[in-house]
C-alpha cells in the first residue's frame, strides 16, 4: 500500500515537472490538491533540485560598504 506521505511526494515531483521554480509549482498544487505541509514541501523539491539549481542565476548580494561623507 501507499503512504500518504509517499503520494504528497509524488504529487509535488509531478507538479514541478516543468522546472517553473517555487511559485508557479505552488499555484499548480493549490489548483489540485492540498494537503498539510504541501508549500513546505514543494519548496524543498525545487531548492533541492540539481536541474533548477544550474539554471537559475545566483542573486548574490553585495555587502553594504560605508561610504565617506564629504562636505
């Protein structure tokens, strides 16, 4: 028999398919299905996911530098 929790898993899998990133595999899921955990879980599918990883461009952030006041 199935788990539920080995079918959330394949129902996420399946909604990211695409590769559509966090947001739009969410708004997939909330127009199908629900069940507990169901954002938590999508999110750590496309955050570990090797195919998204390469193909997003990384927002690296710039420190903030203290900048000299002149008069």
């Amino acid at each position: 028999t199935h788990h539920p929790s080995a079918l959330e898993d394949r129902v996420v899998q399946l909604a990211h398919e695409g590769h559509q990133g966090i947001v739009k595999t969410k708004i997939l899921l909330r127009s199908k299905v629900w069940f507990p955990n169901m954002d938590h879980k999508a999110e750590l599918v496309v955050k570990n996911c090797l195919c998204c990883q390469t193909n997003t461009p990384l927002r690296h952030i710039e420190p903030l530098r203290m900048s000299d006041l002149t008069e």
